[in-house]
C-alpha cells in the first residue's frame, strides 16, 4: 500500500501542480489584507477577519483547487494508456483508488494549513494584538477539510471516469457556484455537499460542539455523501475496462 | 504438460459482437509464441484478459496454473507486459517512467540502467519521454515490460514502429530471454514473417477464432514445395501413384506430389512415364508461410 502512494506521490511530484497548492492561500491572504475589517468593541479583531478571508476561501477555491487536483492526478494516466500499465503491475485496483485519495486529501490538508499561516500572517501584519483565537481557528481549519472529504472523493471518481480535463471541471463549477445561493437558504444550505466547507470553516457556529456544525448535519450530510461517492467511486473504478 | 498460459472457451463480447470466442490458447513453459491475427482479430482482446485488465464474458484464464480470478496480484508478480500502444508518463523521463513502476515491483534501483542499457535508451535516459520517437517509446515500454524479470512477458505488436534495426535487436533480445532466464514469451503479431525466425510456436486467430495453433515447424510443414505434373489423364495417373505406394493429390488440373527430395520427385516422374502416360508439365509451386498464413485467415473470413 504504502508503495503504491510513493510512486503516486513521485508522479504527481514530477508533474510540477503542487504550486497550485498556494494558490488559494495567497488569495486568502490578499483578501485579508486588502480589507480593513470594522472593529467591534468587546470582539476578538480575528473574527473580523477570519469571516472575510474564509467566505471565498471556502466556497470557491478549497472545491475548485481539490477538483483540479483529482483531475491532475488521473491526467497523466489516461494521457498515454497510463492505466493499462499501471493496473498491469501487481497491485489491486483498491489499493490504486485508495491510493489516489488518500494523497489527495492529504495534500488538501496540506493546503488548510497553509492556509492557517495566511490567516496568522495577515494578522501580524495588519498588527492585531488580540490573542489568536487558536481553538477556534482549528475548529474552522479541520472542519473545513473534513467537509472536503466527500467532494474530493466524486472528483476523483469523476476524474476517473472522463479522459478529458475539462468535463470533471466543468462539473465541478456547476456545483460549486450555487454554494454561494444555497448556503443563504436555511432549508437547503445544511444538505448542500459543496456548501458544507462554508459551513464548517465559518466561525459563527455553536462553540460547544467540536466543529461549527451539529453533529448530526456532520454525519448525515458529510458522512452521508462520503459514503456515496466513495462508494461509488470505488466500484466504479474496480469494474471499468481498460 | 505444464502450461504457462492456458485458457478454456476464453470468450468476449462486446454487445452481440464476439471479439473473442472460445479460445483455447496453450502455451508451454520456455516457449517463444507467436500470436498472429489479421486487424481486428481479438489479438489485444485476449491479451487484455489475460492480463486481468478487462473480464472474460465467459470462460477462464490460468497463468502458471493458477486462476486469473483468483490470484490477480500473484500472478502478475511474474508477469511483465506490453499492450497495443506504448504506455508512458510524458511527464516524465524513461528513467523516472521506470522509477514509478519500480517503486510498486519493489526491485533494486539498478534494474532501471539494465533494462535501458537491454534496449538502447541508456543515452536518452533522462530526457522526457514526450519528446521520443514512437521507437523509442516502444522500447520503453519493453524496458517497463521486463523490469522485475518476469517469467512470462506479454508483447503486443512490439516491432510497431521500430525501424529494421530496432526489429533485428528486438529479435535478438527477445529470442535471448528464454535461454538466459528461461522465460516464456507471447508476442502477438499481423505479420507472420516479423515473429518467423523467433517464434516456436504459433497461434493463429481470426475473427476471434483460434484457427491454428502449434509448433512452428508443423506451420513450415505446410510450406514445403509442392510438384505439380499435368498428365494426358490426371486421374488415372493419380490412381496409378497410389496403387504404387507413392503418395499424391489429385488437383482439377494436375497431379500434386507429396515429394520429400528430388529423388523421390524423380521416381515418380519416371514412374508415370513407364505407365505411358504423356507428360506436359512438371512444376514446383511454392508457397510462402505468409500466404498460408492468408489463406488460413481468408478461409475462415469467407465461412
Ligand atoms: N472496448 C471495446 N468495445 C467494443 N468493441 C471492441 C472493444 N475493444 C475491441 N473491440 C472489438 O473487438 C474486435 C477485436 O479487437 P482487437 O483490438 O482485440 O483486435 P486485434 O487483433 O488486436 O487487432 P489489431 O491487429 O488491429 O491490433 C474488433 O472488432 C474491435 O472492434
Ligand atoms: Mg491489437
């Protein structure tokens, strides 16, 4: 297992993507530095700024950038019968699909942390002196990057199933762009996959539970659509001829 | 007898169309196969299930005695490959090509210069692979193939795009892997005369059918030279062959004799004219293994 995520990670590494990993964090630091956020008497200056940065953050680049990536990491395997070779060795097709996803959602992690030292960076430098609001920031990092765990898991199967890029791209941003509509909408905003990093990265939550979301909306929305396109995925993949 | 490769009514649709159809494909340990088909045979269709990339309709497939089903994984430990077009990374170069598939086989790193330096790309070694020749890709792909020393290696249309050169070493290298590491090899072909001189066996398929299927020299049995006599009285000439102990084949125009040498070709010439019949022609017929090879797959086309 183990073997196959290092020859996954020595391609994609080889394929020079990885600076796309900076690209949603720098945005979020220009975001952040570019608005000067009203201050509130009695309210940690961070949370000001933390809204801001996190609304397109979350929305729009931790989906497309996750989306882009899963394409990135088939790419060079439907390019020239990439698959035949490597599905000829001897490895199972669960092991490649796993491998695929775990370097994937690892690599998002990745990038939420990045993302964490935008957010302290801005910070610094537009001076604030409140202490960092650490418990919450992590709330919002983790729970950002476990509401992109399904999303990442229909991008790789949809990765898998198209050869060219532009389909799992476009399919990506049809999703993607009514988050902004949705998550207004209080019947439809909790059951809306791609809305969920939103909603779990956006600090005006309930702070008693672990994440900004209840759990029950964690389980059944995130949980729940893991499951499927996991799944999914996953059998999709091991019955595909190539 | 022990088979590397065995299959039992090996079958593939795709809709209503058989791509293959009860194939029953044999081959022996240490054995050079040559797996010849017109276009379209099934050729790739076969070595796909072989190779447990895509299922079997219906039908089975054993490697090493042991069911493809089954023991995928342990199965393709021994088994290295090359299917259709060559399959690379573009991004990357041969050596890093070679790196990816290594890092899963689990084989020492200087595997990776030894199959470079076995196909010639050990000068070009470290350039990307998307600015190669379609030869040069070839023969990284045979590099990949033979990585971890497979005992069974699975070449489809390995000279496509190599030039007369590349084909000869090709020839070379491939006739070398049974005597030096004793594998088995199955290469699949359209032309006869590209796996002739390397083949031991052969497998001929057409239209999803395997239509022949053994050794070599049985095949070239077939293309011995043939005598034709055309006589006053073919059929009585014929009769008069068989009743003494010569053999022959009554064609529509002539006599055909199954001579082995000259003398025996004499024997029956002077036979017939002691008989006195009138002789008008003798002739040799020659036929190629290509043209028996042609006239296998055509027959088989027209019924
Ligand atoms: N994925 C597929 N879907 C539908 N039909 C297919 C598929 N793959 C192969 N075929 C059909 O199966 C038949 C056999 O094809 P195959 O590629 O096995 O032939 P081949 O002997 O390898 O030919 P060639 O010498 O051209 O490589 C063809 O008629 C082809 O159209
Ligand atoms: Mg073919």
């Amino acid at each position: 297992m183990f073997s196959v995520i290092n020859s996954e990670w020595y391609k994609l590494r080889k394929s020079k993507v990885l600076f796309l990993l900076l690209i949603a964090p720098l945005i979020g630091l220009f975001i952040g530095i570019a608005n000067s956020s009203i201050e509130i008497e009695g309210i940690n200056a961070w949370h000001g700024k933390l809204v801001m940065m996190n609304f397109t953050y979350a929305i729009l680049f931790l989906p497309l950038i996750s989306g882009v990536l899963a394409s990135v990491i088939c790419r060079y395997e439907h390019q020239e019968g990439g698959w035949k070779q490597l599905l000829a060795l001897p490895v199972t097709r669960g092991k490649v699909f796993l491998s695929k996803y775990l370097l994937l959602i690892l690599l998002m992690l990745v990038m939420q942390l990045m993302y964490l030292v935008s957010i302290y960076l801005v910070g610094m430098i537009e001076g604030i002196t409140d202490p960092f609001p650490m418990d919450i920031v992590w709330k919002s990092i983790f729970g950002g990057w476990v509401a992109t765990l399904p999303l990442i898991a229909l991008q790789l199967w949809v990765s898998i199933a198209f050869k060219s890029f532009a389909a799992p791209f476009a399919i990506n941003v049809i999703f993607t762009l009514p988050t902004i509509l949705v998550i207004n909408s209080e019947r439809f905003g909790p059951y809306y996959p791609w809305g969920q990093p939103f909603l779990m990265m956006n600090i005006g939550g309930s702070t008693e539970d672990v994440f900004f979301v209840p759990w029950d909306q964690i389980l059944m929305v995130v949980g729940g659509s893991f499951l499927l396109f996991f799944i999914g995925g996953y059998l999709y993949f091991l019955k595909k001829a190539i | 007898m022990e088979y590397i490769v065995e299959t039992k009514h090996l079958t593939k649709s795709f809709g209503k169309e058989k791509a293959v159809s009860n194939l029953e494909m044999k081959i022996p340990k240490g054995e050079i196969y040559g797996f010849l088909g017109p276009n379209g045979a099934g050729k790739t269709t076969t070595i796909r299930m072989l190779l447990g990339l895509m299922r079997p309709t219906s039908g089975s497939v054993q490697l090493f005695g042991k069911d493809m089903k089954n023991n995928r994984i342990e199965i393709l430990k021994n088994v290295g490959s090359l299917v259709e077009n060559p399959s690379y990374y573009p991004h990357l170069t041969a050596k890093e090509n070679l790196e990816a598939s290594r890092k899963i086989l689990n084989v020492p790193k200087k595997r990776i210069d030894e199959v470079l330096q076995q196909v010639r790309l050990h000068g070009v070694a470290n350039k990307k692979v998307k600015g190669y020749s379609l030869g040069m890709k070839q023969r990284l792909g045979i590099a990949a193939a033979m990585l971890h020393q497979p005992e069974l290696l699975i070449l489809d249309e390995p000279t496509n795009g190599l030039d007369p050169s590349g084909i000869i070493e090709m020839r070379q290298l491939i006739q070398s892997l049974p005597k030096e590491y004793g594998m088995t090899v199955l290469i699949s072909s359209h032309l006869l005369s590209e796996i002739d001189q390397m083949a031991t066996r052969v497998g001929v398929v057409s239209k999803g059918k395997m239509i022949f299927q053994d050794s070599i020299e049985t095949m070239r049995k077939f293309a011995q030279a043939s005598i034709q006599v055309k006589v006053n009285d073919n059929e009585a000439a014929w009769r008069s062959l068989l009743a003494n102990g010569q053999k022959a084949d009554l064609g529509e125009e002539s006599v055909t004799l199954q001579a082995e040498d000259d003398e025996q070709v004499a024997a029956s010439i002077r036979y017939l004219v002691q008989q006195g019949f009138s002789i008008y022609r003798v002739q040799e017929e020659k036929r190629s293994l290509e043209n028996i090879f042609l006239e296998m797959t055509k027959e088989e086309q027209a019924g």
